[in-house]
C-alpha cells in the first residue's frame, strides 16, 4: 500500500470542509439581516432552518446516486450547488426569495457532504485504502472536518461581518472561491466505490434502506439524533437572541463566538468520544443526552437572566452534547448499515439530526405565546423524556453491539 493512496482521505477533507462551511456561515449574520435588512425574526430563524429543505433531500437522494455512480461525482455536484448558494446570497440580501433559494442550496451541498462525503472517507479510511485506521476512524474524521467547517466558516464570516467593508456580500465570496480551490483536490482523490459494487436498477430503488428497521437504530439512535442540531441551534441562534438589548453594536460578534464555542467544543470531543464509550460501558449516547439535558435546562435560566455570560457557559455544555450524540451516533449507524446502504443509513441518520435546526423557527414563531425561558422549558422536558428512551434502549444492551476502539 502506498502512502498516497493511504492518505486519500485527505483530498476528499477540503470539500467537505468547505461544504460545511458554506452550511453554517449564514448562522452570525442572522442579527444583520434583522437589523440592517429589516427582516423579521421568524423570517432570519427560518432562513436559518431554511436549508433543511435542501438538506434532507441532498441526504437522501445523492447517496443512492452515489451507490450507482460513484462518490465523485454526486460529492461534486455537491460543491457546485454550494457555490451557486453563496451566489445566490451574496446578491440577494433585499430579496427574501433569493435568500431562501441560495439557503436551500447550502442545504443540498451539506447533505452531499454529510452522507456522499462521509461515506467515501469512511471507506476510503478502511482496506484496502486504509489498513492502519481503527475502525471508528472513519466517522471520526469526516465528522471532525465537518465540525471544523461549521465552525471555522461562522468564525471567519463573523469577523468579515464586524470588521470587514460589505458584510452582506465578502463572506459568500470568499466562500465560493475556496470551495473553487477544494474542487482542486477533489478531482484527484481516489473513487472508492469500483463499478462491480455499484448499486444496479433504477436509482430510486436504493432509496429503500432496510438498515433503517434495526432495532438498535429505531430504539437508541433515532431518539437521540434530533437533538445534535437541536443543540447547535439553540446555542447560536436563540440564545444571542435572549440578550440582543445588552450587547450593542457587538451583537454580530457575540454570535459569532456563541457558534465558534458551541462546534469547538464539539470539535474538541469528537476524538474522545472513544475513550468515553469505554469508559462508560458503551454508553457514550447517553452520556451525550445527558449533557444535552443539562445545557438546554441552562439554556432556560439564561433565556430568563438575560446574561451574556451564562450564554456562553451553555454554548459550551450544549456543544460538548453535540459532539458526543453525532458522533457517537454515527459510529452506530456504521456498525449497522450493510456495505450496500451505508450512504443510505449516513443519510436518514443525518436527516433526523437536522430535523432538530428547524427548533429556533419554532421558537421563534411561538414568540407571541411563549417567551423563551417558557418554550425552552418545555424543550428540555421534551429532551429529558427523549434521554429516558435512550437510556433504556442503552442500558438493555443494544449499545455493547457499538465499537469502542480508537
């Protein structure tokens, strides 16, 4: 085996980081929009959410396109509508049309990055590309990029927006052209897929995915996997908004460092995630929702303190949670998809986890009746009972069937 095609993973990374970046750097701008494009709050948190409507259908439909066609070209198709999103944005900052049109690309470049992308670093991390990764490597990785890219892209963007002329047009356009440079690498990287294990028969068939029906997705993955992107959500698009009246002209950078906080801390974990499912006898999900119990009940007393900084110490919490559901959760949908639908299984995994960042447009919408300390309240309750299905399913034994090495 040699070294470059052990490190083919490496040239599949940029796209996806780059992908998730032009997912996530819309999120520190949602005070702009508001404040200087006159739009209301329920419009920006549905902006925000709004590319979930391409997301889910980029998960579900470019995966079994990428089982019949290969990796390549569905992860590139990806690309190109990341950077027609950013496109789209960058001109249409009067036009809520356009916003919403240039979100729901952003929407289907993520969802190639999260099932088309993770699945070719997954197999591109395994032999024979890969004989020396562990077998969670693969997760690991394309997770780890994916958060670097939500986490990093919110971060350039927000200081572009503080500091920089053109706050509503220069972060999509230095988007679109470093995903132009990721498409570089992505065009040498390695096909993972060979044409004898390509899906045969219409394309549609495939998006039947059996792995779906196991128990252990059903009873312990699928309780748990809303409220990674829940979490996300709440610590950056709800909670900047519970103390607006006391940051002045920082708004935008406080959310900005809400967002870095919340995926940094989520980065950060990812690689332990291993060592906390040894640790805990496999039982690394519920430790996740168990965080996630306690970051949104803070989330709660912050919304009615009003405190920036209690904001930020639930950023933390809520981002420590995330990073340990989505992982975790992923390494158990790749111990249970089948080589033919592990795209499939990636991409109904990551479709139930977004489901969870259309919570703000919620929250939003029931301002009129429920404040946030009410409606967040009502959220972690929600979140509690969701945690007990996991810790029964979990503690049954359904988790010891999870790898636990590194």
């Amino acid at each position: 085996m040699t070294a470059p095609r052990q490190r083919g993973w490496l040239l599949v990374v940029p796209s996806i980081f780059m992908l998730a970046w032009g997912g996530n750097h819309f999120t520190p701008l949602l005070h702009l929009y508001e404040e200087v494009g006159h739009y209301a709050p329920w419009q920006a948190n549905l902006l925000l959410g709004m590319y979930v409507a391409g997301l889910i259908p980029g998960l579900l439909l470019l995966a079994p396109l990428s089982d019949q066609h290969g990796r390549r070209p569905a992860l590139i198709a990806g690309a190109v509508a990341s950077i027609a999103g950013s496109v789209l944005l960058a001109c249409g900052f009067h036009s809520f049309v356009l916003l919403c049109l240039g979100r729901v690309l952003a929407g289907v470049a993520v969802g190639a990055a999260m099932s088309v992308g993770t699945s070719w670093v997954k197999e591109l991390s395994s032999p024979p590309f890969d004989a020396s990764a562990g077998s969670t490597a693969g997760a690991r990785r394309a997770l780890l990029t994916m958060t670097g890219g939500f986490a990093i892209g919110a971060a350039v963007t927000g200081v572009l927006a503080q500091w920089g002329p053109a706050p509503s047009v220069l972060p999509y356009v230095v988007h679109a052209v470093l995903t132009l440079g990721a498409l570089v690498a992505l065009l040498t990287a390695p096909e993972s897929l060979a044409p004898e294990r390509r899906a045969q028969g219409p394309w549609w068939r495939d998006l039947r995915v059996p792995s779906a029906g196991h128990r252990r997705f059903v009873r312990l993955v699928l309780p748990a996997a809303p409220w990674v992107f829940a979490a996300a959500g709440v610590a950056y698009a709800i909670m900047p908004a519970t103390v607006a009246d006391r940051l002045g002209s920082w708004s935008t950078l406080y959310a900005t460092v809400l967002t870095v906080l919340t995926l940094g801390a989520g980065a950060l974990v990812q690689n332990l995630v291993p060592a906390i499912n040894r640790a805990s006898g496999g039982h690394a999900l519920l430790v996740g929702m168990t965080a996630m119990c306690v970051g949104v009940g803070l989330a709660a007393v912050a919304a009615q303190l009003r405190q920036p900084v209690l904001a930020l110490v639930v950023a933390v919490v809520l981002g420590f949670a995330y990073g340990v559901c989505v992982t975790s959760g992923l390494i158990h949908v790749q111990s249970i998809a089948t080589q033919r639908d592990l795209a499939g299984l990636t991409g109904v995994y990551y479709s139930l986890a977004y489901s969870g960042f259309l919570l703000p447009s919620v929250l939003a919408a029931s301002l009129p009746v429920l404040d946030y300390p009410s409606s967040l309240l009502i959220v972690a309750l929600i979140c509690v009972a969701c945690a007990a299905l996991v810790a029964r399913e979990s503690i049954g034994g359904a988790a010891a069937a999870a790898p636990q090495d590194a």
